[in-house]
C-alpha cells in the first residue's frame, strides 16, 4: 500500500474510532437519563411481589394495573375510585403551574424589556432581581403562613400561584434580560419612525424575536411550580388545593414505602409535563423561525 493510501486508511480508522465513542458515550448518557424514567414506568405496572425481589425484575412477565387502584384489589371499581382520588390534584396542579408559567413569563418579560431597554433600576438591578432566589424558601415559610391565614387565602389556588410567582418570576426575568439585549436596537428605531409607541414596538418588534426564550421560560417556571413540595405543603391542607406532589406523599409512610402505587402516581404526574414540554417544543422552533431578521 502506498504512503497516499497508508494515511487514508489510518485516518478513516481514526474517525470511525471517534465515531463509536461518540456513539458510547451518548449511549451511556441516554442510559444514565432515561434508565429511571423506564423504572418508573416499569414498576408502575409491577405485581407486588416484584416490587423488593432480588435481583431486581427489569423486564416484568407478570403486569397489573392494581398500582394505579392505589395498592387496592385492582377491580375497575377500585380503579374508578383511585382516578376519582387522585383528579382533584391533578386538576390543583395543573390550573397552578399553568396559571404560574404564563403569569411568570409576561412579568418577567415586561420587566425584562424595560431594563434590556431603559436601564430600568440601573446597571445592578438586575443581579439584585435574581439574588431574591438566594433565600431558602423555609426561611419564608413561617411569614408567609401567617399573613396568608390573615388575609383568610391558606388553602386556596391564589396562595400557591402567588408563592410560585415570587419563586420563578425573578430568575425568567433575568434570563429574559439577554434575549432583549440581543434584539438590535436599530429594528426598535424602526418601528419608532413607522409611528410606533413603546408598547406597540415591544409587542409588535421584541416578542415576537424573543419567543424562544419566552417558550423556555414558561416551561421552567410550569415544571418549577408543578414539582413543588415544601410550600405546597404547608400552605394546604386538603384536597381544595393540594397539588401532586402531596398526594405522591401519602405512598411513604414510616412502616413502608408502597413502590408500586408511588410509581403509578409518579407516572401520572409526569405524563402533563411532558406533553407541556412537547407544545412549547413546537413554540420553541417556531420562535426561531420568526424570529429571523430577514434582509
């Protein structure tokens, strides 16, 4: 073999070489993320028996919808009744975190312009935004509880989304500074002298180039409120206005944890998540799109 095709091949070898540990390496990844998501999916439909065997069961021969009765005897009737249990914080958690996302986002964002544009509050306002995020939500705790059952809003919806608005508002506004910061001025100047006001050049202009990180912030601040724990606990006490993660608790008790049920429910809770994440997905790409400057 000549020196030509010597090299050719060594640097073919070298490439596929790098080829199959890249693919190794995302391989393991892969395995490192989703390998939970698929023991959760798994257990959910486990028989009880399999649920503390060893070795551990990865492919289950035997599956049951019993976990999603709530650890009952797994008759449609007990099936019913767990559904029936469990709607009620479905329905709290999905008309918060929704509620949350958007209310979060279209806060941060109006701030977020007037400080990208305005140099609202001076060059440090800012970080001083984002450091509200530094105190332990149970520092917090106590104050809150108490001026909520003052103002007669503890176990409601209007507590828990006011709670999350301080919690996710801050850090989408300080993302959203960058996105505004990279809109060019210039298209701003534009819309002024075609007779647009400061509103009409935020709606019409920086929205629509900003919708990426609009999308992203709305997800963060859904999937925020929709995991909370901690507040959600201490600010409800039934089902009026417990979310999810309340309800995941009641499977973990100081005798045992019921593995099967907790991932039913688990499974659940995850399933809106995901599917919010796949639409702003969609809003994500379209946002890229629209948002060329086209010459």
């Amino acid at each position: 073999m000549t020196a030509p095709g010597a090299a050719r091949s060594r640097a073919t070898a070298v490439r596929a070489t790098i080829a199959a540990l890249r693919a190794a390496a995302v391989a393991a990844v892969l395995v490192f993320f989703l390998f939970p998501v698929y023991w959760l999916v798994t257990t959910a439909f486990k028989v009880p028996d399999d649920w503390f065997s060893m070795p551990p069961v990865f492919l289950p021969s035997r599956l049951t919808l019993v976990n999603f009765a709530g650890g009952a005897a797994g008759s449609m009737a007990s099936l019913t009744t767990s559904i029936e249990t469990i709607t009620p914080y479905l329905r709290n958690s999905v008309a918060v975190a929704v509620v949350t996302a958007f209310v979060s986002t279209a806060i941060a964002a109006l701030a977020a312009y007037a400080i990208s544009r305005f140099r609202f509050g001076g060059i440090g306002f800012a970080s001083w935004i984002v450091s509200i995020r530094m105190l332990p939500p149970i520092a917090t705790a106590l104050p809150l509880y108490v001026t909520f059952k003052v103002l007669g809003l503890l176990n409601t919806w209007t507590a828990l989304i006011l709670v999350y608005l301080v919690m996710t508002t801050p850090f989408s506004a300080w993302v959203l500074i960058s996105f505004f910061n990279e809109i060019p001025r210039d298209l701003d100047e534009a819309a002024v002298v075609d007779g647009a006001s400061t509103w009409g050049v935020f709606r019409l202009v920086a929205l629509p180039l900003a919708v990426p990180g609009l999308a992203a912030m709305a997800t963060l601040a859904f999937i925020q409120a929709w995991g909370e724990f901690l507040m959600a606990l201490i600010l409800t006490s039934s089902a009026a206005a417990q979310t999810l993660p309340i309800y995941l608790g009641r499977f973990i008790t100081g005798f045992r944890i019921a593995w099967g049920p907790l991932a039913a429910a688990g499974l659940v809770t995850m399933v809106p998540v995901v599917v919010f994440s796949f639409i702003m997905l969609r809003y994500l790409i379209r946002g890229l799109t629209l948002g060329a400057v086209k010459y």
